[in-house]
C-alpha cells in the first residue's frame, strides 16, 4: 500500500509544565524537531494563551508540524504530517518526547492520500502533464 503521506499524532503526556508554558522553549523545540526531520521550513507562527497554554505550527515543504499544549495538565499534543519519503517523522517524534521530557508518550500513525487507483509509489509533487491526465 502507497500513500502521499505519513501522519502521526503524537500523545505527550506526563511532560515538564514549565517547558510546556514557555513560548520561546515549545517554538524553539518544534522548529528543531522539524530540523530533526529533515524537513523545509518554510513559516513559523506560535500563539501564547493567557493564563498559559500555547499553539503552534511549523509549516514544512513537505506539509506541517502542529502543537497545542495545557501546561496546567503536563500535557501536549503534535500532530506531525509529511508526504513524500525523504522525511523521518519518527525523528520528529522521539526529539519532542525527549525534550518535552514525556513520561507517558504514544504515538498513533496514519497513512494519507491512499489511492485506490494507483499500485506503484506515488510522488508527492506531480508535473504539470500528470495533472492533465487526473483530470
């Protein structure tokens, strides 16, 4: 079975509440994951919450890694989303649950983009004159 993507949403659970409220530490730590990856950043844009909580996301080349933590419940969850095959999202995985220092992490993956009607690996890009014959 081939698929454009990998999806994995990740579970962080027991994590240290203080890395999980601060701003700088959860941007910096996401966009390094992604470096961890491989993968192309191409945006970053973080929001801090009041009393405390934040979202974030690293948009990549290859698609997104997503954030939202409750410091208040030593929890957070990511979402990290890749198409293609260069890039490792399991990287991304083990340096988040290491430098969030999750106690209780898990990680449930999905395939996405499965086409039925194609049985050879797919690109995640197309040209042009593959459009034209989808169409």
């Amino acid at each position: 079975m081939h698929a454009l993507g990998t999806h994995l949403l990740v579970e962080l659970r027991d994590c240290n509440p203080e890395i999980l409220k601060s701003l700088k530490s959860v941007k910096e730590t996401l966009v390094s994951a992604a470096k961890e990856a491989k993968a192309t950043i191409v945006d970053v844009s973080f929001h801090e919450f009041n009393p405390f909580g934040i979202s974030g996301m690293v948009v990549i080349a290859e698609s997104h890694l997503s954030i939202h933590t409750w410091p208040e419940y030593a929890y957070a969850a990511v979402d990290i989303f890749t198409c293609g095959d260069i890039i490792k999202p399991e990287e991304a995985a083990r340096y988040l649950i290491d430098k969030f220092q999750s106690k209780n992490p898990s990680i449930v993956e999905m395939k996405r983009g499965i086409l039925s009607y194609k049985n050879e690996k797919l690109p995640h890009k197309v040209c042009e004159c593959e459009l034209q014959m989808v169409s």
